[in-house]
C-alpha cells in the first residue's frame, strides 16, 4: 500500500511549532483546520477544544522524530507504536475519484479512522503514515533541520540518505554560516602566522646584539 505520503500529516503538524524561537502557529481552530489541507469535511470538524488536543499530539510527534534523528531508533518505533495502539486507523478501498477512460473508478487504498473528535482522526491518519514511512524506508529518514536554531521535522527520501535541513532556506543559511567561520578561521590563522612570523624575527634579532 503507497500510504506514506501520510506522514506529510505528521511532518504538517509538528512544524506548527519552533521551541527553539519560542514560536506556536497553533493557536486556534482556524490554524487547526488548515492542517487538513484540501480535506474540508475533516477539517470542518475541528472546534476550540481540539487545539490543545493537537498540542499535545504535536509534542507526541516531535519525541518521535528527537529519538529518530539522535539514533535512538527504538525509542522512536515504541513512541510510535504507543500513538498506534491510541488511534487506530482501518484501511478501506477507495474509489471516489474521477472514472478512468473504461468508467471504471481509480480504486486505491485509503485510512479510514473512526475519530471522537478531528484531533483523533487527524492523530491517527499521521501515526499511520509515519509508520509506513519508517517501515518503508528506515528510522533514520525521520529527521530534525541542523540549522540553528530551525529544528523543523523532515522525512529524508534523498537516495543517499544525505538529507540534513528542512528546507533549501535552511541549506543555503547553514551552508553560508559555516563559509564566513571558514573564513574567520583562516584569517585568525594568518594572523597568528603572521605574529609567529614576527616573533621569530625578533629573536634571531636580539641574539644577534
């Protein structure tokens, strides 16, 4: 089943939030139902009380991807498996999209959750699709940006498993802070060259007098 594309939900959610600059987009019903994306009969679902309920959920998450991305690849499958067992999804064949030439509708595989609340579903549906994503393609494609201070979540599908940021934004800052230390570097270098340099002469000079 081609069902990882489901951990998007996860990644979506998790980034609503940046600890390390002490920023939350999640703050209400309207910012919760845009996590839904085009899916508007779950999003209409979502009320006041569901956005500590999708805090929480967050917080769930985010461990999941810490643990991952600090190679504690079995904390990250148990924390995972907890968010299973909490929110179970049931997958139905679906075939409500457009007919294909022959009339015949597009069948495919869909998660269909059976949620109390759009919390639930939307918990659910991302615990399932991070779930075939690791399966899929390993713990280790669950990271954290290493971008100070970005610590966005990612899903590494790079063939080299060489992804490290959570976006090109990110790639281009790391890449342009660790240029200018470069260049701090060689240039304290120089400095300190040049200053041996000169001490050097001033002792062939003295032992000369």
């Amino acid at each position: 089943m081609e069902l990882a594309h489901y951990s998007d939900y996860a990644v979506r959610l998790v980034n609503t939030e940046e600890p390390a600059r002490g920023k939350d987009a999640l703050t209400s019903a309207e910012t919760a139902r845009a996590l839904f994306g085009a899916s508007l009969q779950d999003a209409r679902r979502v009320t006041d009380a569901d956005v500590t309920r999708f805090r929480n959920v967050r917080a769930r998450l985010r461990a999941i991807f810490e643990a991952a991305d600090s190679g504690d690849h079995f904390l990250a499958v148990d924390l995972l498996n907890s968010l299973l067992m909490e929110f179970p999804v049931s997958p139905q064949i679906s075939g409500h999209e457009t007919p294909g030439p022959d009339g015949e509708p597009n069948w495919h595989m869909h998660l269909a959750d059976h949620p109390s609340n759009a919390s639930a579903g939307y918990a659910a549906i991302a615990s399932m699709g991070l779930a075939f994503h690791l399966t899929s393609y390993g713990a280790d494609r669950l990271g954290l940006c290493q971008a100070p201070p970005c610590r966005n979540a990612y899903l590494d599908t790079s063939t080299n498993r060489s992804r490290r940021y959570c976006s090109d934004r990110c790639a281009t800052r790391a890449n342009v802070a660790a240029y200018r230390a470069r260049k701090r570097e060689e240039a304290l270098g120089s400095g300190n060259s040049g200053r041996t340099a000169r001490a050097s002469q001033d002792a062939r000079a003295a032992s000369e007098v």
